[in-house]
C-alpha cells in the first residue's frame, strides 16, 4: 500500500425542485463593467423532494442578474424557502445561463418583449446551472449547510424549474 489514495468519483442524487415565480423589474442599462444588471422580485413557488416539502416565501428577495457582453447573464438570487413543518430555510443561489444557438437566444429575446405565445424554449437551447449554499436551522435540514449541491434550471414563461442534486 503507498499510502496514497485517488478522491472517489462524484455522482449526484436528487435532493429537491424548486418551481418559482417571479415579477421582472427594469434593468440598469450600459454599466461600467460592461453589459446590464438586471432583477427580478420572488413572486412566490413552492419546493418538493424526499423529506422536504414547502413554498418560497413570497417577495423575501429575488434574482438579480448580470447580463455579460460574452451572452453569459451570471446571476446571484436569495430569498426564503419554507417548509410544511415551519423551518425557514435562505437560499443563495449562484449560477451561469447562456444561450446555446440562436433559435432559442431569438425566442427568449421574443417572450422578452411580450411576444409569448405558450411555448417556452427546450432547455437542450440554452445552458442553466447553479451552485447554491443554504442557511437552514439545526436539526432536519441542517444537512443543506454541508452538503455540496449544485442545480440544473429550465425557463418556463412565468419562472424558473431548478433541479437540486446533492454531490455524493
């Protein structure tokens, strides 16, 4: 035995989804870093996945996002997750979003402009991942402020669909 050993491989396992609603306000245009910031306030949404059930707390944050001049809109969002039993639990999430043809650019940049037509765009189009930490209580759920968890989003034409896998 050499005394060394390789890190194991990661895999994931399903934690949660987080369906989420959101009211868009009006961005900041032209910033010196380049590109826009842009934010949106948490309507409200609800969380579901084995052994935690809730809502979103309505209008407790929201997303604020940096529109790049690269076409990456790297976002930071918080607000309040709660759950069935009263556990309040704050969300930080970090993440990146990019448009993978121009197809689906060019239908996001329509449903932006108000041209929604009930359907939204394949998530195979567009690149939305996070990488989230939470402040949860002791006890339950305080597994979520130790555990790596990183998340895959789809857009739907009212929010956002996150799929939540804890890195195992």
């Amino acid at each position: 035995m050499s005394g060394t050993y390789l890190p194991p491989e990661p895999r994931l396992e399903f934690a949660f989804e987080v369906k989420l609603q959101f009211h868009r306000d009006p961005s900041i245009e032209n910033i010196p870093i380049g590109g826009s910031r842009g934010w949106v306030c948490l309507e409200g949404g609800t969380i579901e996945g084995p052994g935690i059930k809730g809502k979103a707390v309505p209008f407790s944050g929201g997303d604020y996002a940096h529109f790049r001049t690269d076409g990456v809109v790297s976002f930071e969002a918080r607000y309040f997750l709660e759950t069935d039993d009263g556990a309040r639990i704050l969300l930080n999430n970090h993440g990146y979003s990019w448009f993978r043809d121009q197809e689906a650019a060019q239908r996001w940049a329509d449903i932006k402009a108000g041209k929604i037509d009930e359907k939204a765009v394949s998530p195979e189009g567009y690149y939305f991942r996070t990488f989230p930490t939470f402040e949860a209580p002791a006890g339950k759920y305080e597994w979520l402020n130790k555990t790596v968890i990183i998340g895959t989003g789809a857009r739907s034409l009212d929010g956002n669909l996150i799929r939540y896998y804890k890195v195992m």
